[in-house]
C-alpha cells in the first residue's frame, strides 16, 4: 500500500496539512499508476469537504487546456483565471515512474525519505505521498505544498538535490508533473497543468 507522510515540522499541523495527510487514493492510482488521470488518483471530494471552497467560475466553461484523457479530465484541467481564491490553491507535484530492474533497492527509499524530512523542516510540505511498486516496477508518488515558492526553497536543498541526481540510475521511466490545485464551489477539483518533465533512458 502507499503510504501518505504527516508534515508537522511545527508542533500543531495547520487545517491545510490535517486535510492533506487524509487523502485516500483509489485502486486505479495503484494498478495503473502510470495512466491513471489524477483526478482519480484520490478521493478529491473527501479532501475539499474539509477545506474553504474557493469561487471558482462556472465549471461548464469551454476554456481548457493541457492533456486530458476524456470529457471529464479537460473540464478539470481550466485556466488560472478561473482559481480565484490564491488561499484556497496549492501547488503540486506529481511524479510517475518505472523503476530500473537493477536499481539499488534501498537506496532510493533512503535518499527520498532524507529529502522528505529536509522538506518538512524547510516549511509549506503539506503532504507527501508515494505508493508501492506494481508488478511492471511502475509507481506513482505526489507532494503538495502550501505555494509554489516553498517546493522551490526545497528543491534547492542538499538532500532533494542528492535524490534527484539518482534518478538517471534508477528509473528507466519517469514522468515529473506540476499543477495549480483548486476546488471548484461544487468541491470538484481543478488541476491546470504547468510543465511536465519527461525522460527516458
């Protein structure tokens, strides 16, 4: 099973990170984690049933963009014009990969989780999760910050920076997606795609 890694680098955890640390993914993210549009990775409702719901324009606007895979996925993937409520947005991460057959098997475990606890220290990590390796050694992982100026502290800090340097040796496969995360007033989730980073060795 995946696990999702509670960030309390303060002694209290905000509402943010309380909610966050409670995403449930769904069986699809775990068997095809590869495929699977993230808008069904996670059970989003449960997540934006704990959150403020941001005003977000009507949801049957035709202005959409980015990759989807059907009629839902591009009505899910709008314009930041339309995420109107900057304390109601986060920015994700998402990081779909196939683990090289003779990658160490201990070591990218260790290097993430020594990144993951420099980003919990440095501040606005509000959760990180990854799931297991499936049978094709495919996974899927995520973090969601507070902003997008927080990930970017972190990426430049010595442990994210030794993890990523691994990634050329360990992964055949690897697909690095960024998001603006909302919710629309319906407590639906709006993700406009950023960038995607992909390598293939």
């Amino acid at each position: 099973m995946g696990e999702s890694k509670k960030c309390d680098h303060n002694d209290g955890r905000s509402r943010e990170e309380e909610t966050f640390t409670k995403m449930k993914p769904t069986n699809e993210v775990m068997i095809q984690p590869l495929t699977t549009p993230i808008f069904l990775c996670f059970d989003w409702m449960q997540v934006s049933s704990l959150l403020p719901v941001a005003d977000t324009m009507d949801n049957n606007s035709n202005n959409s963009h980015g990759n989807t895979e059907d009629e839902h996925n591009r009505e899910c993937c709008k314009s930041t014009a339309e995420q109107n409520r900057a304390e109601n947005r986060f920015y994700m991460v998402v990081f779909r990969s196939i683990r090289a057959a003779d990658a160490d098997e201990e070591l990218p475990y260790a290097a993430d989780a020594e990144a993951h606890e420099e980003a919990k220290r440095s501040g606005g990590l509000l959760t990180y999760w990854y799931g297991s390796l499936n049978q094709e050694r495919e996974c899927f992982a995520t973090c969601i910050w507070r902003s997008r100026e927080d990930a970017i502290k972190a990426s430049k800090l010595p442990n994210h920076l030794k993890a990523a340097s691994l990634a050329s040796t360990k992964y055949d496969f690897y697909d690095l997606q960024r998001y603006w995360l909302t919710f629309s007033s319906a407590g639906e989730p709006i993700f406009d795609s950023m960038a995607s980073l992909i390598s293939e060795q």
